[in-house]
C-alpha cells in the first residue's frame, strides 16, 4: 500500500517573507509557505473529499510513498514540527486539554520558543490563517496571543 503525506498535521498556511544579508550584500531570502492539512488518511481516502488539496499539493507538488514521524498524532505532531523536539520531550501527548492543545503548549513554554518565533527574530514577516492548535479558540486567543507572527487571521485576533 502507498502512503500520502501532505504535511498532515492540522489546517494552517504560514507565509514567510523577509531579508538577511549574505557576506555583506543584501540578499533576498526565499519566501517560505508552510501549508498544514488535517486528517488525511488513506485507508479512509480522505483526499477524496478534499480534491483541492489532492489537485494542487499532490498532482501539482509532491507525492510520498513513505515516510516517517514520531508521532501520529495531530497536535503532538505540530508541536514537534513547530518547536523541533519530539512529544516525549515536549511533554505534548495529546489533541486537547488537559494533555494538549494551545493551553499545554503555552504552559510548557513554548509560546516565546517554537519556529514563527526563530523566524521572525531572523527578521522574517510571519503570516498564518487557519487552525494553529487544537483549543486555541475565541475563549482564549488572547491567554496569551500566539508569539511570532507579524499578522494572522482565524478564530483569534493578531497580536
């Protein structure tokens, strides 16, 4: 059986876009679009409801037939992809709350340490839409504002 990868974590775009200099020289740095799907699986033929995705990411991007993870799981997935630790290390195991979710990342910390951060600290602008985490909602968008990004537009307001 062949296996599809479309960065499956969960629904969020993370635009990039900023400059650095290069020995001296302004140098334009390469514009980065990071696309996060959720659910799709194969054996439940989740693309089949999703012919977008499959059209624009697969057909006219990238087709894997294996790979790997640490962890299947949505929100513990993101969270490694977002800070560069595993969930054991993160301490991140679960979709929601109490386990997981916006809440468990901001009480671990990672909010002031996780990739839209490094990124704009290298003088990148930051952009996402969608779903960032699991629980991260109209209740709490504010408890605190998700660091790092210069603007975004979802459930919550941009910082």
């Amino acid at each position: 059986m062949k296996l599809t990868l479309v960065a499956a974590l969960c629904t969020a775009v993370i635009g990039v876009t900023g400059q650095q200099q290069v020995l001296g020289q302004q140098s334009d740095p390469p514009n980065i679009v990071l696309i996060l799907t959720d659910d799709q699986d194969v054996r439940l033929s989740s693309l089949d409801y999703m012919p977008l995705v499959k059209k624009h990411l697969i057909d006219k991007g990238t087709y894997y037939d294996k790979h790997y993870c640490t962890t299947a799981v949505c929100c513990p997935a993101r969270v490694t992809l977002m800070t560069g630790k595993a969930a054991h290390n993160t301490n991140i195991t679960d979709v929601n709350p109490p386990y997981g979710g916006y809440p468990k990342f901001v009480r671990q910390g990672f909010n002031s340490a996780y990739l839209p951060v490094w990124l704009q600290e290298a003088g990148y602008n930051v952009y996402y839409t969608g779903k960032l985490f699991n629980a991260h909602n109209v209740d709490n968008y504010n408890s605190p504002y998700p660091a790092g990004f210069t603007s975004h537009v979802g459930a919550s307001e941009p910082a």
